[in-house]
C-alpha cells in the first residue's frame, strides 16, 4: 500500500491545529505544511478547501477533512495503532466509546470556564474563576482518566496506556497551555492552579506525561503562545 499524499492546513500557534500535528507526528506520516495566517482574512484559495476559514484543514489523497477532533480521529482510524485500535473489534469500539465521553467530558463541562480568568477584572475574580477551572477537570475530568483500566495497566496515559492514545491527541495541546498560562510570568490563570490541579494525584500524573510527550510538544513554542494570548487579553 502507498504512502497517503497529506496536506495539513495549519497555523502552529492554534491548540486545535496543534492536535492534527500531535496525530501526524506519533503516527510516523509524511506530509506538506501550508502555514495559514490567522490574524489576516483569508485569501480566497483557502476559503475553496474550508469555506469556513478555520484550521486545520487536512487533504488526505485529495480529499478535504476539517475540523481538528474529526481530523485527528480520521487519522487515528485510517492508520490503526496505539492511539486507536481497529474499530471492528469490540475493544477498539469500546475505546473509541470511553475516548468520546472523555473529550466530551472536557468540551462540555471544562472548556467554557478555560477563557474566564483571562477576562477577569481583577486579580480576585481571576482567582475565583481559576479555582471554578480547576475544580471542573477536577470532578469531570480526572476520575476518567484512569478509570477503566485493564488489571496490571500501569502507564501514564489514559486507560493506563504505556503509549499515547487519542485522549491526548484530542487534549495535549491544552493540557500544554494550561501549564504556560499559570505560570507567574504570564499569570493569565492565577498561579495557584498548578498546585490546585496537583492535588489529583491522577490527573498530575497525566498531565505530566502527556505535556512531556514528543509528539505533544514538538511544536509548542511557549513563549509564542504566551505572547499571543498577552495580547488578546491584557491583564487587567
């Protein structure tokens, strides 16, 4: 079987982009970048691969993919590996099932609260939203994360997994930023979040691991990131 011809469609500073690179990367695929800039309208050629103008975009053999969960989960099924076992076996169904819920989990009870301490007006109310933050993943995230492992499972990514899977394909590239925005240096969440999160000895455990991982980070540039998110919300 030949190698598949990959675009992606991307802007490295992006946490959505971020995640097709996380899924390119650990499964070994070549392919071309096309840098799209995100602080400019978009050229019009662009607008003919994703009319609506968001990275990434993925052309896999000529065919166009948008939008970052479903990109990284095409990449995931059509290239069967540690991140996502085949999906006609029952436990790659069932991971497929557990990964879903755990994204989920994050999308709809996490993510709302992540931009509410940049837009505090005062360091106090950035306090109370990061505490709000980190209880969420406390509560919804991190009893997930470990939850339905296999007996004698004992690595650090989800399920117990000595490898990376698409849990940390899909929130890697958060996970990273949550790490730089609390630092003093930036203080974008207040700084008591990383001792806040710390205290789930499971979800430390996983952070860690994932934010540390090659594939993860290949493209992190965090001082890039910093600067970029500085600018859109001035602390006030």
């Amino acid at each position: 079987m030949s190698a598949p011809k990959i675009i992606l469609y991307t802007n490295r500073r992006c946490p959505y982009a971020q995640r097709a690179h996380v899924a390119l990367q650990e499964l070994g695929l070549d392919f071309e970048e096309v840098t799209i800039d995100l602080d400019t309208p978009r050229e019009p050629w662009y607008l003919e691969v994703n009319p609506r103008g968001l990275v990434p975009s993925l052309s896999y053999n000529g065919a166009i993919i948008t939008e970052s969960a479903i990109v990284s989960q095409f990449l995931a099924d059509a290239h069967p590996s540690h991140l996502l076992p085949a999906s006609n076996t029952p436990a790659g169904a069932l991971q497929r099932a557990r990964i879903s819920f755990f994204y989920e989990a994050y999308n709809s009870k996490v993510a709302p609260l992540y931009f509410v301490p940049f837009r505090a007006a005062t360091p106090e109310d950035r306090k109370t939203a990061t505490i709000a933050f980190a209880t969420a993943i406390k509560k919804e995230i991190a009893p997930l994360i470990y939850a339905h492992a296999e007996p004698g499972a004992t690595g650090p990514f989800f399920g117990g997994s000595e490898k990376l899977t698409l849990a940390e394909v899909l929130l890697g590239s958060f996970v990273l930023r949550i790490h730089t925005l609390a630092k003093e240096e930036y203080a974008l969440f207040d700084p008591s979040l990383t001792a806040l999160l710390d205290e789930d000895k499971n979800f430390a455990r996983w952070a860690k691991a994932t934010r540390e991982n090659e594939s993860v980070k290949a493209i992190y540039d965090e001082e890039a990131v910093a600067e970029r998110q500085l600018k859109k919300f001035p602390k006030k």
